[in-house]
C-alpha cells in the first residue's frame, strides 16, 4: 500500500520533470527537445575546437545549432506566447552570432592552411572575435532558458 504510493508519487515526479514546462504539449515539442541536446553537443565541439585552434568541426556544427536558431523562429512555445518578441529576439541573435562564428572559423580554416606557422598576429584577434560569437550563442541559450524553461531549472 505504502509502497504503491510512493511508486506513484515517484512516477509523478519523473513525469512532472519529464514534461518541464511545456505540460502535455510534450508530445508536440519532443522533436525540439531532440534538436536542442544536439545544440548542447555542438557547443562542446566547438568549444574543443576554439580551445585547440583547429576549426575544421566548426562550420558543420554551426549549421547544427544555426538551423535549430530558424527552428526556434518558427516554434513559439506556449510558455513564451506573452513574450514572442523577446523569445524570437533571442532566437534571431542566436542564429547572428552563430552565422558570424561561421564566417570567422572559414577565414581562419583557410588562413592556418596557407600559412601552417608564422603570421598569426593579426589572425589571433579573429580567434578571440570566434570566442566572443560562441559567449554570445550561449549567453543567449542561458536568456531564453532562464526566461521560458524556468520549471525545468527550479
Ligand atoms: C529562443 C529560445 C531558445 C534558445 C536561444 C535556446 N533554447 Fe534550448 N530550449 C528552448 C525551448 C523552448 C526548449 C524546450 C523544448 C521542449 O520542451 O520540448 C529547449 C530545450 C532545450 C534542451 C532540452 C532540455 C530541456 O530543457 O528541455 C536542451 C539540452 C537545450 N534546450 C539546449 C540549448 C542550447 C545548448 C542552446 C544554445 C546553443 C539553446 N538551447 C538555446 C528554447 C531555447
């Protein structure tokens, strides 16, 4: 008896976390869900990339999370509804700061096979300019978060 209740209070919880904010919306968003563990995953990548200087992985693993951005533009969840500006606003500067990534990680793709050592004074600013775009794709993750995924962090 006791048992069979705390089986049950145990498979709330679990569920309750499951669902997070979205509710029985769950169903219609698991595919966002999926897309947004590859976001996490890229972001690994590319950090491993900016860290070792070696930026093959980025290109491809900024379209990832740059696709999942315009996604996010078409996907308004219910939980953002009241606030669609700012919600999209954080998705159209995730896909900014991604797209910059991208065109600075092919500059230096390209400049590091032309010139293997050496020159790398003014490319090293560009290194720096990449890092700054991937702060600002995450700092934009950690906005929209904190914003409409709050049950999930509480
Ligand atoms: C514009 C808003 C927005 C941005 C920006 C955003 N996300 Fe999300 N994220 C969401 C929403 C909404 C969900 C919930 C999807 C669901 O419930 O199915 C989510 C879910 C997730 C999940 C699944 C776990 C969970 O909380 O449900 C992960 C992992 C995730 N996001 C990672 C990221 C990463 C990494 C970034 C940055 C590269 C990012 N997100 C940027 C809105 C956003």
């Amino acid at each position: 008896m006791r048992r069979g209740r705390i089986a049950a209070v145990v498979f709330g919880v679990v569920a309750t976390v499951a669902l997070g904010g979205s509710g029985f919306a769950a169903a219609k968003e698991a595919s966002l869900k999926e897309l947004m563990a590859e976001n996490f995953a890229g972001l690994q990548n590319i950090l491993f990339a900016l860290i070792s200087s070696n930026y093959a992985a980025v290109p491809s693993q900024v379209d990832v999370i740059q696709d999942h951005a315009t996604h996010l533009t078409h996907t308004v969840p219910d939980s953002a509804k009241q606030n669609r500006d700012q919600f999209l606003a954080y998705a159209y500067s995730l896909k900014a700061h991604a797209s910059d990534l991208k065109t600075i990680a092919e500059l230096l793709i390209e400049h590091d096979k032309a010139k293997p050592s050496g020159d790398v004074l003014p490319m090293d600013q560009l290194r720096e300019a990449a890092a700054a775009h991937y702060g600002g794709m995450v700092t934009m993750c950690v906005a929209c978060h904190n914003r409409f995924r709050q049950r999930v962090i509480q």
